[in-house]
C-alpha cells in the first residue's frame, strides 16, 4: 500500500540558482522511509500560469501533490490563487485565523500590515493546517483523487509540518492509522558492505522492521523502520532486532539516532572526569575544531599543538629526532611519542596524536598514509590507516578514527581496521 | 534576445533523497548569467517512460533542453533511450569513438566490458560531445525547433560541459556568435549593502558589464559579466569598470575569480619566505586547517598552539597572568600577547592569535565577540569583532578575517573593520 506522491518547488530563486532545492531531497528521504513513492519533483518560478500547469499535470499522474513555498504574504505569493486555478474553486477565508493574527499582532503593540490577510486564504473546500514553527499556515485540499498540501518554503518550517501533518494524512489515504518509528544505529570502522555482510541473514526477507544503510562521510549508519498500529508497537518490532544488530556490532557502535562520535566522547570524559588534548600534523587543527564544536567543551578538552613541521615535534612535543631518523616522521613511534609527549606539554590524561601524508608531499610514505597515536595513563599505542580520496576527505575521515580511537582506548579497547 | 531553455536531472537517488539537486542550481545561475530564460526544472527517476514524457513535454514547450545523468554504460542509464524515443528516431553508433574507447582501455592493459560501448551511442541525427573530464560523452540533437543535451550527472565532469559545448550552442541559437565573459573581484571585511554603496553610481543602469553582488559565507563577491563580439572585446568593455572598483575598494580585495584568501596569504608568504604559525583560543584550529588546506603549505606553515585553556595560553604561548587579570581572557592584550609568543614558541616570522567567546560561556565578554591579533617582526596589533550567528558560523567569519588581517598586516596596513 504505497502513494504515488510528487513535490513541487515554488520560486525563482530555485531557477536562478541562487539557493539548492534541498527540501526536494528531504522530502524525498521522508517520503521514502514512509513507504511512499516519489516519481516526479518539479521547480517552477513565481509565474500563476506555469504554476497551474504544473498542479494540473500533478492532479492528472498523481495521488497526492507537496507544493513547497509561495504561500508568505507578498503579492509574489500566489500558491493559493493556483491552486484554485488548476482545481477550479473559488478562495475561502478563515475569519477565525484572522482573528488569531489580529491578536497576535496586537500583543506585539504592532499593527499588522493588510497584506497578512492572505495568509487567512484557502481554497474552497480545504483547510488551513498548522504550522508551529512559523507565522504562514500551510494548506491542503483534498481534490477529486488528488491530496493537495501547500507548504513553506523556508525548510526549518516546512519540515516539522511534513511530519505533523502531510505523512500522517498520506498514511490515511492509504488506510493506514498506524505509526512509524525509525531508529538509527551508528558505528564507524568497517565499510558499507563488510557491515552489510555481519547483518545480511538478519536482513533477508525483512519487511518490518525494513533496514536501509546509509553511508555519510566515514560512518556507516544503520536504519530500522518499522510500521506497526502505535509507536509503542513499532518500538517493540524493533526492539529484538536492535539487540542482534547491537551484539554484532559491538563496539563499532558509538551511537544512536542524532549521537555523534564527538557527542559520545563528551560524555564519557565527562563521566570519569578527565580532560584532552591532541597533537595534531596531517589533520592539523582538525581534531581539537571537531572537539570543540561541542559546547561545554572547555570542561573537559585543554588544547593542542598542531606539530607541522618537525621542529615543532622535537620542541614542543618532545619527540626523539633518533627516532624520527629511525622510522621516519610518518610512523607509529613517532605517532606514540608525540601523544605521550601531548600528555605532558598539555596536561591531560589522554592526548591523541596524527602523523600523516595527506599529499602531495609522501614523506616517505604513500598519500593518504595516516598514523593515530592514543595516549592513556595506563598504555600508548598507534594504529596504521590508508584513506582513499582527496586532502579533505583524508583529513575527515581520520579525525573521526581518532576521535573514535580515543573513545574506545577509554574503555581498554584498541581500535583494528579489519 | 533568450532562449527558454529547462532542466531534467536524472535519478533515483535524486527523488529519495540521497543527493541533492546541485547541478540543477549550478545550470540554472550559468543560464541567468548567459541571459537565458530558464522556466523549468524536473526531476525524474532512472524509468524511460517518466524520461519520455518528460522529454515530450519539455520539447513543446521550451527552446532546449538540458538533461543531466543517465548517460553511463549501465542497464538502468537509458536516457539516450528516452530521446530517441522522444523525438522518434534510431540509434545511431559512432565506430571513430567507439575505437578511441578501445584504444584507451588497451593502454591500461585491460579488456573492455562490452557494456562501454554503449557510450559509443547517439541519436540519429544528432552528435556525441566531448566530456574532458570523464569518459562518457555527452549528447546533443537538434530536434526541430528544440535543442537537447544530455550531460553526465557528476557535476565535476557536467559543469565544464556546460561552458564548453552547452552555452556556445544556446548563444549561438539566438543568433548570438558573441561571447560571454565574467570577472570576478573577491572582498572581506564589508557588509553586501557598505559595499552596494560604494559602488551604486557606478552600476546605476549598466548593463554591459552588468553587475552581480553575492555573499558567500564572510565575501563579499562583485561579479561583473560582459557580452561582445569576443572575448577581448568583452574584457575591454570589463576592464575600465573593474578599474574603479578596485580603486574604490582597495585593501578589501583579497583576489580575483577563484583566489582564496588562504591562497593570496601562501602567494604573499613564499614571495617573501615566511614561515607563519597560529595560536587559537576559540577557533581551535579552524585557521591551521584552513592554512594548511593548502597543497604545499608545509613549505611555510610551521605549526599552532591551540590554547584553549588559560594554562596553556601561559605555559606555552608566556602570556602573563598578569596581562590575563587586568584585562580578562578576551581582551587585546591577551591576543597580542598569545601572536608574540607563538612566534617565540613556534620559531616564525608572523604568528595570528584569536581569543574570543563563542559561546555558550560569554567569558566576561558579550557572545560572539572575537579578538584576533597579528605579530611581525616589526608591530603586533589586535582588533575586536563581535559576530552574529551560530558557534560554526561564528569560527569561520573569524577565521576568515584572521587571514585576511594577517594578509594586510605583512603589507603594513592594519585592517579596521568599519
């Protein structure tokens, strides 16, 4: 039981290229983690008569219509006239939204400008529906066989009423009172299809809770969906497949739904009460600026040294020059030394260090070469990665082993690329 | 004289969600610039009924059309399909490329799938197009009274497209042998609207060159587009507009086209064989990353501190505790202070420092409010901004203007930002 929906961009700046239609995308993600089907996604500019052509072409090949801006209060705005347009109805007015938008106004001590009447606006025969994060109400009308729902444009308004009030009346039009519930589980270390392989028998033939795999820079997340009569119900459709997933896995876990890897390592300094610090080459800088973009961060991350040039391991990090002429600078001692060396410059109980080629330059080891050195008060290791791709994904991908690494090393675990 | 020229993007990953839609919002600024008419844009899966009809319609409506994606040697990529089928021809097959194709897998020592010489394929009537940058070619056909172009979907190959073989034909349709050329003038330190102002009289009712402003993160971008007989002629009918606006904006400008600051500052350093190193509180390495972003910056890049914590700034960077009481953490001084000592520290000939609070600690200071200092051999100075917007928002203005200040200051001008 599916739907065939499509999406319909409204604005010229779309056109014009001068913002990305990323409410396409989003919309599509949704739609296709509800179960239903999108066939077709358009853009028109501000135009009445491109716009009803295109609601019309909707009307005539599709279940239901997401039109996505042009309902603000401008004379630009002219979702709502097309749509009565393409569906020929006459406009309805809501006096009790006006009344709501009088008041509101007023409490603000500002008188509100004519214009805002429009958004009072609907097309005969369908509703205002509700939009929490923003003042413009969005529409829908329920047309022959065809939904129609008008939406903002601005995505952080949009989205939420995606949620609230288009998908559940999708899953209506299907018959469908149920709920859907996904879960998503986070790990890092392993390649789309090796996680893939550790769950395929889990997997086959499973239709709820269905799994999809999502790979995004270096982490590969695993998403369960499940659809049952209440969330209560989905949760527990879940539950049971969740816990096998999670004994596979195991530590390649560090998280789940909107966890992230710097999020978990937070916590976990926090918990046992000890601070950070990096020493940084290859990623230079990226490691301590992933960090620190949690807020609270000084609490527990003191700083770092970003050890470029060699000098700069010697000095300030105490590396041994036998050793760098021993190994090379690219090289898991000199990896060891410079975290170790990291504990005690900066004071930390656990520093993590990288030494690396991210190219052009090899330094005597092959590009994309990266060495990530832990130190802990009990024990100090490196491990040995290679990262295809260019300067920036390299750096991307080992800052997060590292921040990975360090989490893992705090509970005695050390991290193998298998 | 226009052209009303439409998109089709190709793929399914496009309607789920997987990937937005970027190629359509970099097309769509390429043909505003070009003068173009562009009226709409749709999105179909890789299903060569939905191409067809999309194709059809597209045809009755507009003057070309450009299709991205569904041109490679897979089973599910039938857009030269959709067009023969479209427009009612066969297929044609051209030997000469097919040839090349085999020419080039021999060199690389390896057979050639069959499924490759699917590339070799074109609409009767029509021609294969050079792709530079990858192995598919493209496709264009002239079809009646509507031109059509299919390009590969990986922008880094479709883009050049565009340049090289899509406009030139569009122009060429509207009876334009002309050519299109833009400069580009690249500034910090100015709001959009300071920099409108400086130059309104001088763009009041020009149009050609015409005028485009474009923020982009902390840029202010000034892009003047000029259309002529040639490309000489067009740069001559540029040349003496950019010459008063580099005249009005001076020291704002830190390049030209696809300079970047951090490229203009690793110019200025080799030319005069510094070495520079960083000593970050609250960009934590954001500017270290953004220097050493650079391939080659090892040869002037020594290395940072990344001072988070006040003992750090004392023990590494000699800040004096003092300095830090009288003044507080945030404060010039400080800064000052935090540049001097990283030269020492780090052994170069220009250190940049930044304190600030980004918050959500205001550390004596109101959010957002950021002191970035600058040492030479010769001066050390601070300046203080106070930036709106989020904690990443606020890192890279920062960020930006550290290099930009650092710039200016080997220059011997101490950037203000008005």
């Amino acid at each position: 039981v599916t739907m065939i929906v499509e999406t319909l961009a409204v604005g010229t700046e779309l056109l014009l290229g001068q913002i990305v239609n990323t409410n396409a995308a989003d919309i599509g993600e949704r739609l296709a983690e509800a179960g239903m089907t999108h066939l077709h996604q358009t853009v028109v500019g501000d135009n009445l008569g491109r716009m009803v052509d295109a609601i019309t072409l909707a009307i005539s090949r599709s279940d239901a219509l997401i039109i996505t801006g042009g309902i603000g209060p401008t004379a630009d705005d002219v979702t709502r006239e097309a749509i009565c347009a393409a569906t020929g109805r006459t406009m309805a007015y809501s006096d009790e939204y006006a009344e709501d938008l009088r008041v509101r106004w007023e409490r603000r001590g500002r008188e509100m400008p004519a214009s805002n009447l429009r958004q009072a606006e609907y097309p005969e025969g369908g509703e205002l529906i509700a939009n929490p994060k923003g003042s413009a109400p969005g529409v829908f009308l329920d047309h022959e066989d065809t939904m129609i729902f008008a939406l903002p444009g601005v995505p952080a308004e949009m989205l939420p009423m995606i949620d609230t009030e288009v998908l559940p009346r999708l899953r209506a039009g299907v018959g469908d009172q149920g709920a859907l519930v996904s879960r998503v589980i986070r790990t890092f270390g392993e390649s789309e299809s090796a996680v893939g392989e550790l769950l395929s028998d889990i997997f086959e033939g499973s239709t709820n809770p269905t799994v999809a795999f999502l790979a995004s820079s270096s982490e590969i997340k695993i998403r369960l969906t499940a659809h049952a009569v209440d969330e209560q119900a989905a949760r527990a459709l879940i539950a049971p497949v969740e816990a096998i997933v999670v004994e596979r896995l195991g530590h390649r876990i560090f998280g789940y739904d909107e966890d992230t890897i710097e999020r978990g390592l937070a916590t976990r300094l926090l918990e046992r009460g000890w601070t950070i610090g990096t020493a940084e080459s290859a990623t230079a800088g990226s490691i301590s600026n992933r960090l620190t973009s949690q807020p609270g961060s000084s609490a527990w991350f003191r700083g770092g040294v970003v050890a470029y040039h060699e000098d700069i391991k010697v000095g300030l990090l105490g590396v041994s020059p036998l050793t760098i002429d021993e190994f090379g600078v690219v090289s898991e001692p000199v990896a060891i030394e410079m975290a170790v060396g990291a504990r005690v410059t900066l004071g930390v109980d656990v520093a993590v260090s990288v030494t690396g080629s991210a190219g052009p330059d090899p330094l005597g080891q092959e590009v994309g070469t990266m060495i990530i050195g832990v130190a802990t008060p009990d024990d100090a290791r490196a491990r040995t990665a290679r990262w295809p791709g260019d300067r920036e994904r390299i750096r991307t991908y080992t800052t997060t082993a590292a921040l990975h690494m360090v989490r893992l090393a705090m509970d005695g675990v050390w991290w193998e690329r298998s």
